[in-house]
C-alpha cells in the first residue's frame, strides 16, 4: 500500500511512497553448487565458494531485512540486482532437467499482498528487485524534510532515481517477468510505467515548490505547475485502465487524481496572474474559470483523499474565486471585453524539469568478478563465433567512416578550406607545425628578450675580467715586497725570484685575457647580427602571430555583386559537410555502443535450437546502421562535389591565387625569423655556458695563487728571522749547509700550511736540485684545459675569410699541455697549448701543483656569423 505522508508548511505537500514485496526463503547456495560440482569441477565449486556465500547473504538480507534503513536497502537491492545479472548469464534456471530445477521464486503483489507469482526463472526475481529498488528510492524522497530548499531539492531527486528504477522495470525486465501463469499486476509493463510517472510528478512538483519559494515569476510557475499536471494526469489515466483500475485502492485513485486537477488549477491561477499584469483580462477570467471548474469537477469524486489535501483543493479554488470577482468586477466598469469560453482556450504551456535517472550505470554488472571463471565450452567457442562475426561489421563499417573522413580532410585541403574563407573573416591561421614553433619562440622571450641576455653576456664578461685583475694585483704585490726584501738583505736573501716561480700562473692569467678577449669579439658579433636581423625577427613579437598574415579582400568592384550570394552558398554547403561528419561520428559511436552491449551469452547458454539461426536474428540488428553508413557515404560524395564547384567560383571572384601566394610568402618570412632567433639564441646560450664555465676556471686560479701568496708570505717571515739571527751573531746552525731547509709550498688551504709549520717530521728542502725527480709544479704543465669539441649548431655557418678568429694551429699540442680555456670551440690557439717546457730551462718551484680543474664547457658557441 502507499504511504502517504504530509508537511506543515504547505498542505499540498502530500506525496505517496511505495512499500516493498514481500517474497519466501529460497535456497540459491546448494543448487548453485550443485551445479557447478556436476557441469565444471568440485574444485571450480570450491573456488567459487565466496561467490556463492555473498550470494546467498544478499538473498537472505533481502528475507529477513536486517538493516531496514532504506539507504541500506536501496545499496542491497542495487548489488543483489548486479549479482542476478552475473547468475543469469551462467545459471540456466528453469525447469528443464539439465539446468537448475530445484530454485523456485516466490514474491507477493505490493499493493495485494494475497497475491504472489511464483516462477521457475530468475526473471521473476529480478523485476522484484527492481520494484523494490524503486520502491525504496521513493522511501528516501519522503524521507527528506521537505519545508527547506535542500530537503525539497534532495527528495526530488530521489523520486527522479525511483522514476528511473521503474522505467527499467518497464523496459527490461516487466515483459519477461509477465510470461507464465503465475503473475503479478505491480510487475506489469502499465504498472511500472504508472509507477514512473507518479515519481516524475512528486519530483517535479519539488522543483515547483522551490521555485515559489525563490519567488519566481508567475509565468515560469505557470509552466511548472501545468507539467506536474500533466504528470499526474498520465498517471491516473494509466489508474483508471485495465489492468490497474480494479487493483488500487480507491484513496491511491483519489489522491492522483485531486493532484491532477489541484495543479491544473494552480497552473490555470498563476497564468492569470501573469496575464492581469498585461490586462488581458479577458483570457485572465476565462482561465480561472477553467481552473475554478477542474476543481468543482475533481470534488466529486474525492472520497478516499486525505484531509490536507481537500484542505489545499478548498483553499486554491477560494483564492480563484476571488481573482474571478475582482477580475470581471475590472472588465464590467473599465475594459469591456468579451470572455472566451474556456474550450476555446489554447493549451497552457509546460515545461519539464525532471526525467527518469538513467540506471545502466548504477545496474552495470560489466565490472564484477563474481563466477567470472564460469562459461560453459559450448557457449565459450559459440559467443567467441558470433563475436568474429559481429567484429567484422564492425572493423568494415569503421574503415568506411575512417575512409570518408579523411577523403574529405585531403579535398578540403586541395581546395583550401575552410582557410580561405576564415582568412576573408579575418581569422587566419598558421600551419599547426609553425605556430607551434612560433608560440615556443615566444615562450621564451621572443626577439624582444635577447637585448636582457645580451646584458647578461656583458655582465658575465666583466666579472671574469675583474677577477683577473684582482689575480694580477695579487701577484704583483707578493713581487714588490719579494724584491723590496732582496734589495734589502742583498745576498742574504736567498729564496728564488717570484717572477721565476709564477711565470706558469702569469701565462695561464694571459691566456684566460686572450679568451675574453676572443669572447668579447663574438659578443660584439652576435650583437651585429640582433641590430642586423630585428627587423625580419620582428614578426615574431606580434601576438597573435596571426595578425601578420595577409587577409582575403573583398573584389574592389563586382560586375554582379553576387559575391555573397557565391560565399554564402558555399558556407552552407561547409556546414551540411560537417553535419555528416558528425553524424559518421555518431553511427561509429553506435556501433561500439551496440557491440558492448550486445550480450547474447545469455541466450546462447540456454538456446535448445540451431546457433546459426540464433546468429542470423542477432546480428540482423546491425543492418539498419550499416544502411545509414552507406546512405551518409554517398550523401557526402555529393556534397563534395557541389563543394568544388562552388569553390571554383568563390576563387574566380576572390583572386584566391594572389592570396595564396602572398601567405605563403608571409610563412617563408616566419620561418625565416625563426631559423634566425634560434641561430643567435643558440649562440648566446652557448656564450653563458662559456662564461660561467671560465668563471668557474679563474676562481680555481684564484685559489692557487692566494695559496701561493700565502706560502710565500710564511716563508719570508721564516727567511727574515734567520737572517736577523744571522746578523747578530745568534745562529746556531751549520754554516755550511748550501741552503735552508724550508718547509714545501703546496696549493693547500692556510690550515693545511699551518699544519706543516707545526708538523716536527722532517722537511722537503726549500729548493731541490735539478737532477732531482721531477716534482708537480708550474713548471710541470698539467693536461690542457680542453674538451672534445661539440658538432656545430645546424643555424651557424662556417667563417666567412678573414674571419677576425685566430688560425688553427696546424700542429696538434702533446697531451701535457698548461690547461687554460679555449675562448671558443675549434679555437687552438698558442694561448692554450704552449708546449711544456723543458726540463731543467728553468729551476723547479719549491712548491707542488694539485691536479687539474676540469676544463670549462666547449660546444658549438660563437661559430662567425
């Protein structure tokens, strides 16, 4: 039976909900397993033990309704319905001697309960289902608390869910369901479909109630009321039909049919608002006394309604009656006009705002893994025939649209469209390839950008050369104060010269001088070709790019002036292509729709006849899309060559040829900025890289002559106080011996020296003789500062003569050559590789060398413009 319920806040808000069937205990468990033990295997039996139990819990909570909220019950009934689908397909239920025999369904009418079918089938089982799966949807909209917006909004949803519940009902499983002796009405095609039409009015008339409560215009709430009229209209017709009119009660009747007419009615009142604001005063009076009698008629057979609902049927018709007096009281004394009779009135109009949610999604069983291990050989080896088959179609009809599709993408571009005409609207284009270049130019600074990185290259410029002035100034000043003390101490003093000591540092310092030297010509160089090449690289900077293109003019003058007759027809035509285009989209859309769920297993599983005849009414549905494909095919083979005559004559009228060779001029011009930005962009890159990579080398210099100006300074100390001890007479070491013995110079950190000092273990002697092994010092050149040189950049060109570049040294440098930094790649200059030099030139220095930095980055930088 209903349920009906109702709200303080508005007596009209009197809505029904379904209750649910009741149904009998069924074993699935035993006769299942059963199945499984004798068809497959005890052990597939046993592995499908989980599934079996899970289906058996489903089964019996739907029994014994252990959790009775109706969320609970709306999650149960949707997962036990996805569990039917999996058993349907693998489980022949039925009578019949080889299939499952022993599981009998019972389930008792909703609305008689005296009443039950009981069907060997799982068709039966799964329309209670979902009736119930409704049943408990419209539960859950009454639930909601319906005097607020949300509560109003969340309950029309849910009678939307219910409405789609028994519309699947009716399309899916009512038929089926109904074949057999033993029958219900609830499960009846008329009754799912009252069902559905009774959850659209209830939603719907949610979606009036708020929208009188954002206080809408009368008009809107004219619309809405008339469709939840409508609704209920559908409804009660479908009551007072067979089978329904004798199997509701007459309260269910009654209620739908006073919600009819109280709709009507409140939609004929709030169309008369409407119109007493235009005063149309005349149709105003004619229909409220439409609405007035709909409500005079529906009281006569109102037994059985709730009480609130007369209430609000009694309370709507004296609100009409009143706007009927005032109404005719301002026709007799200001208007005058004459009243329609209201037979003579057109329809009100409705507007929907509901429709059945649709439950494919919510019911899909296409994810489950329950019994997935179960398919009969049989049917395996004949749905994996009929797959072929139906692949087949498939693969065939989609290689038609593929091929169409791109038939008309390469005439389109034979003729230029849609380019040509888009360029005469202002709206050209670039190939996709180039405005990709175009944008990634862009991205990164554009032309406008390089002056910011050209500072950068000045920038890092100076900073190498001012830390080889600081160098300088470092080895200078250790030099004057070396020869200020030999000047002072004459032959007493003597320590080596330091001009004999940093002569391999010196070299190095003039060498990274040449390098910069050598970068600042290739900076000034590059900084030509920007000045040289702005102006082709100012196209770049345009944004959008495509406002650099020229445009498709309109004829100057035109004998005819049907130049927009031409363009307009040939639009059209563009726009009819299109429509095929999208509707081939469609049909391969359909087709991948139909195969997915084109499900005959089922079928095949309990099938006693021939597969082939099985095969032949199946794929038969697919005939229909196929005819369509070939009908859109041809349709556009005409389309196609109307299309090229039409284009002949827009391109006769429009001088499409000067324009198509003034683009492709503009294109060659982009992509002639763009090799260019690359080129100088690619220089300069390779420029910083130079930069901080020498930098990189200098500071490492840096390091060793401050370590050497250190040690230096430590020794003269030490020198100094054994002169002084000399000169007074307060020596006390041998005479003799042809030197001092001081502790080793080293390119270490003070604190390294500092250890030495202290360290009581015998010391290397200051200055060790020639023929002494040869010890790492500057006098020992360590391997060159070079690396293997990167292939050239595919924007540089190679020098033109008289490059400003020193020659290449013909003689390639043995591998011990001073390491230094190349000013740029393929530059070998004498700078970089002097020879080392020979033993025993020059005294060796008391002091050691570390190993080598590694050399700075070389590449392709710089190659001359």
């Amino acid at each position: 039976m209903a349920a009906p319920t109702s709200s303080s806040s508005a007596t009209t808000n009197i809505m029904l909900a379904i209750f649910e069937k009741k149904t009998t205990q069924v074993d699935l468990y035993h006769p299942l397993r059963n199945y499984i033990a004798y068809n497959y295997s005890e052990r597939e039996a046993h592995n499908l033990e989980d599934d079996l139990q899970t289906l058996r819990q489903y089964r019996s909570d739907i029994e014994r309704q252990s959790d009775p909220s109706p969320t609970s019950r709306r999650d149960l009934f949707q997962n036990y319905y996805k569990a039917l689908c999996l058993v349907e397909t693998r489980f022949p239920i039925s009578p019949d001697k080889d299939h499952v025999n022993s599981i009998t369904f019972v389930w008792h009418d909703a609305f008689k309960s005296k009443q039950k079918a009981s069907q060997q089938n799982i068709h039966l089982e799964k329309a209670a289902v979902l009736f119930n799966l409704g049943a408990v949807y419209s539960q859950i909209g009454l639930s909601y608390d319906r005097t607020t917006v949300d509560g109003r909004r969340l309950a029309s949803h849910a009678f939307i869910a219910a409405a789609g519940a028994f519309a699947f009902l009716r399309d899916n499983a009512a038929t089926k369901a109904s074949i057999g002796s033993s029958t219900t009405v609830d499960l009846s095609v008329e009754c799912a479909g009252m069902l559905e039409r009774l959850m659209l009015a209830q939603a719907q008339e949610c979606v009036f109630e708020n929208t009188i409560a954002k206080g809408s215009t009368p008009g809107v709430c004219a619309k809405i009321s008339r469709q939840v009229g409508l609704y209920y209209e559908e409804a009660f017709a479908a009551l007072s039909a067979a089978p329904l009119n004798q199997h509701f009660d007459r309260g269910w009747v009654s209620h739908v049919q006073l919600k009819a007419a109280l709709f009507y009615a409140e939609a004929c009142y709030r169309c008369s608002l409407e119109l007493h604001d235009k005063e149309e005063i005349a149709e105003e009076i004619a229909r409220l006394k439409s609405g007035i009698g709909a409500l005079s008629e529906v009281k006569k057979s109102s037994k059985g309604a709730a009480v609130q609902l007369l209430d609000a049927v009694n309370k709507l018709d004296a609100n009409l009656n009143r706007s009927l007096e005032r109404a005719v009281k301002e026709n007799d004394r200001v208007y005058l006009m004459r009243v329609p009779s209201p037979s003579s009135l057109q329809a009100l109009p409705a507007f929907s705002m509901v429709k059945p949610m649709a439950m494919s999604e919510v019911l899909d069983a296409s994810k489950l893994r329950m019994f997935a291990s179960l398919v009969p050989d049989s049917s395996a080896k004949a749905l994996s025939r009929y797959t072929e088959m139906v692949d087949d179609i498939i693969r065939t009809q989609a290689e038609k649209l593929q091929q169409a599709s791109e038939l008309t993408r390469v005439r389109l571009k034979e003729m230029d469209l849609p380019d040509s005409i888009l360029s005469l609207e202002g709206n050209s284009s670039l190939p996709t390839d180039l405005k990709e270049d175009v944008e990634a130019v862009q991205i990164c600074g554009g032309p406008a950008g390089l002056e910011a990185e050209l500072q950068q290259l000045g920038d890092l410029r100076r900073v190498n050369q001012e830390l080889l002035v600081q160098i300088e100034e470092l080895l200078q000043k250790e030099a004057r104060e070396d020869a200020q003390f030999r000047s002072q101490f004459g032959t007493r003093w003597t320590r080596p010269q330091s001009s004999t000591l940093t002569k391999n540092l010196q070299e190095r310092l003039n060498r990274f001088a040449a390098n910069l030297k050598q970068a600042g010509e290739s900076d000034a160089r590059i900084e030509r070709s920007v000045r040289e090449h702005s102006a082709l690289m100012s196209i770049l900077d345009r944004r959008p790019i495509e406002s650099a293109l020229p445009t498709l003019a309109r004829p100057i003058m035109s004998l005819d002036a049907n130049e927009d007759a031409i363009l307009g027809a040939l639009k059209q035509s563009l726009r009819q292509l299109e429509t095929l285009g999208a509707e081939r989209a469609a049909l391969e859309d359909m087709l991948k729709e139909m195969k997915r769920k084109d499900d005959i297993l089922p079928k095949l599983m309990t099938s006693t006849g021939s597969y082939e005849d099985l095969f032949r009414k199946e794929i038969s549905k697919y005939d229909h899309i196929c005819e369509e494909i070939g009908q859109n095919i041809e349709a556009q083979e005409q389309l196609l060559l109307q299309i090229q005559a039409q284009n002949d004559n827009f391109s006769a009228i429009f001088n499409l040829e000067d324009y198509k060779a003034s683009r492709e001029k503009s294109y060659k011009q982009i992509q002639a900025a763009i090799a260019k930005f690359r080129e100088i962009k690619d220089n300069i890159n390779e420029g910083l890289k130079f930069y901080v990579t020498l930098q990189d080398a200098i500071t490492n210099v840096k390091q060793q002559c401050n370590d050497f100006v250190m040690t230096r300074n430590i020794q003269c100390r030490e020198m100094m106080e054994d002169v002084q001890r000399q000169m007074a007479g307060l020596s006390f070491q041998d005479k003799t011996t042809s030197a001092y013995n001081y502790p080793p110079v080293s390119h270490q950190t003070q604190r390294a020296s500092t250890q030495q000092q202290t360290d009581p273990r015998p010391q290397t002697p200051y200055y060790q003789p020639p023929e002494q092994p040869a010890m790492g010092g500057y006098s020992h050149p360590p391997p060159p500062y070079s690396s293997p040189q990167q292939p050239p950049h595919p924007y540089h060109v190679p020098p033109p003569s008289g490059a400003p570049y020193p020659p290449q040294v013909q003689q390639q440098p043995p591998t011990s050559h001073e390491y230094g930094q190349p000013a740029y790649p393929g530059w070998r200059g004498p700078y970089y590789n002097a020879h080392a030099q020979q033993s025993g030139s020059l005294p060796r220095p008391p002091y050691t060398v570390p190993a080598p930095y590694p050399p700075p980055h070389q590449s392709g930088y710089y190659k001359p413009q």
